[in-house]
C-alpha cells in the first residue's frame, strides 16, 4: 500500500519512518525539491496547486494525506482517491474564524472573539473584548507569524498598518496560568485513542519544550472529551490536536492542528505507539496503536542551529532527530527527547540539558 502525503517537511519524514516497519510506501508532493521527506521517499516537487502532479500523487496512492495544515483545499478535491482526515476538518482549521466557530458549536470552551475586516471592525472589538488582546491574520499563521499585541489603544495603529491587507481575527489575550495540548487519533472504524496531555513551554510564538505525562486525571478526562467532540464531528480519519491555556484549572482552547503535532513529537520514544505510526495505521484502514507513556518525556525543539551531534548523544538516554534542513534563525532543525522513570527525573535532565541546546528557555 502506498500512502501519498502532501507536504514534505520533516512530519512527512516522521510519518514515512513510522510506516516503513508496517509495509508501507510513500510518496510526497512539495514545493521544493529539497524538502526534508525526499530524504527518506520518492518526492515529486510541484506547486499544491500543481493539477498535473496531484493527479500524478492520486494515481500512484492508495490514500493521501497531508503534513501541513496550509496545503490549498481545493488541491485535495477531485483526486480520484480517498483523502484521510477530510477536507472539511483542513478547511476549518486554516481559518482561525471558522475554527472559532466550530468550538463554539461544539461546546468547546475558547477565548472571546471578533471578526475583523475593516477599521471600524477592529475599533468595535476592541470595544467589546478589550485590551489586552491579540490580532491575527485568520489564514496561514503559524508558529507566532500573522500576529500583533495590542496592550493599548495606542497599539492598534501600527497592527493595522502591518495586517490590515487580510481579514483578521480579534481575541482576548488570557492571563493563562500554563499551555497543554492533547494529541489524539481517529480510526476508519470509528474507534479513538488518546495521548497523555502534553505541557508545552513556548517562546517567540515557536513550541520549545513539550513534557508528557502532565496534569490532574480530570484535565485529561475534559481535554478528551473536547478533542472526541471534534473527531467525530468530522468523522475524522488520523491524528488531530487540539492546544489549550490552562487558567484556574479550566481548559480555554486555543487552535486545533489536522496532522501530527510537535507537540506530539515525544511519543516516538516515550508511548507504545507514536503519533505518527497511528496516524499512518489509521489512513491506511489498520487498527490503531496503544498510546500508554513508557515512562515520563521530554522533548526540546532545535532552534536556528543544529548542536555538535557527538556532544548530544554523550548524553546518555537522549534522542536526537535531525531533519536535515538548511540552519536559519528561527527554523526547526530537529528535537531531542529523554524518558525518565519519573517527572522529577525528567525535569531534572531537562534542566541540565537546556543551557546546551535551548539557551534562552527556562521551565518552572
């Protein structure tokens, strides 16, 4: 069987070396001939908007998916196979009014909102939400980009000056006490598993250090039940997250991502089945993979320049993943991941470990 997947960065990579002990193919469409999955697979390098090409993909897979929530859904239509998750849960998670919206359908508890496509727009909601607040563009912004604070009235001049080109969406900046996220997986069948909630600690907008097992039994119980709403609503088929602010014990939700997640990323070491192993088993019809921890991660993201790879690994029990990308400030080069017998345990080597690899990060 061959999977076809959309996007060729380094989840793609991920997905490919999750499926190849399961017997599977695959075979990648991205912009640039250099993506990190073509490292591992065949990879035809075209624009998403490519009609030749996507027919191409289609033809010679069994199922496609994709690894980035950006791809054009138009590009997914018409394929002549079936697309595992859906186009309708890709389309609501690109537009970050739509992704409101179905929260506030599902009962899924999120921030206070407004839709912005004029001045006057941004001046009412500044009205009726209030300052603090964040303005984002509501497509394609991820990792921090597409945004401006808005402390004050005073700010709201030159966040319109440099967003104001697109349409916009308006929310309240949450005094959150931590941020989670829970990765889950659907099934064909319409059977679900989840992942153990995962803390993330972020900096720039870019996730830095994700840990794992986190949280009291009821925040794990209520984060399910708000990512099973959204599974099956959609009928989903693969793995989708949903990230949260944590204020005064209550879960406020933040954005959802159709795709593996790096949040997620521990799970290759540190769970029985990884996120990415599930999200293969599950477009391409196969039971799904108990998600029980092995123990108690960490993950931390390599950031702008990859470490001296001897010293990473003198480090006994460390993980490194490099996706073999080009160093840029700002870019994802790869991750490192611990598991420990214990969160204290953890914690501890990921204290020892941040002065090397992530500098600028503290955890609590």
């Amino acid at each position: 069987m061959t999977i076809g997947i959309v996007g060729g960065g380094q989840l793609g990579r991920m997905l490919a070396l999750a499926g190849y002990p399961l017997g599977l193919d695959f075979l990648f469409l991205d912009r640039s001939p250099d993506a990190p999955a073509g490292q591992v697979a065949p990879l035809l390098a075209a624009d998403f908007a490519d009609r030749a090409r996507l027919r191409e993909l289609a033809a010679r897979s069994d199922v496609v998916t994709f690894d980035w929530e950006n791809v054009p859904v138009e590009s997914l239509r018409g394929l002549g196979c079936p697309v595992r998750p859906s186009r309708a849960a890709l389309a609501a998670a690109q537009d970050r009014v739509s992704e409101k919206r179905l929260f506030e359908r599902l009962a899924i508890p999120t921030t206070r909102w407004r839709n912005v496509e004029s001045r006057r727009d941004l001046e009412r909601a500044m009205r009726e939400v209030g300052l603090p607040a964040v303005l984002k563009t509501r497509r394609l912004g991820y990792d921090g980009k597409g945004q401006a604070r808005l402390d004050t009235a005073r700010d709201a001049e030159a966040a319109w000056e440099r967003l104001g080109a697109a349409p916009l969406l308006y929310e309240e900046l949450v005094p959150f006490d931590f941020e989670v996220s829970i990765v889950g997986a659907r099934a064909a069948d319409g059977s679900i598993v989840f992942y153990p909630l995962c803390l993330n600690t972020h900096a720039g907008g870019i996730l830095r250090v994700t840990r794992a097992p986190h949280g009291s039994t009821r925040l794990q119980r209520l984060a399910e039940r708000h990512l099973r709403r959204v599974l099956e609503h959609f009928r989903y088929v693969g793995v989708l997250t949903i990230e949260f602010f944590v204020r005064d014990g209550r879960l406020i939700a933040n954005e959802m991502a159709p795709r593996v997640h790096n949040s997620g990323h521990w799970t290759i070491e540190g769970a029985v089945t990884s996120q990415f192993e599930n999200h293969v088993r599950a477009v391409a019809g196969l039971p799904l993979g108990e998600t029980r921890p092995l123990g108690y991660a960490a993950m931390i993201n390599l950031i702008g320049r990859m470490p001296p790879r001897a010293r990473v690994l003198a480090h006994p029990g460390v993980h490194l993943h490099d996706y073999g990308k080009e160093p840029r400030p700002g870019r994802k080069l790869g991750h490192c991941t611990i598991v420990a017998a214990s969160a204290r345990a953890r914690d501890a080597w990921v204290r020892r470990l941040l002065p090397e690899l992530a500098p600028d990060i503290r955890i609590p």
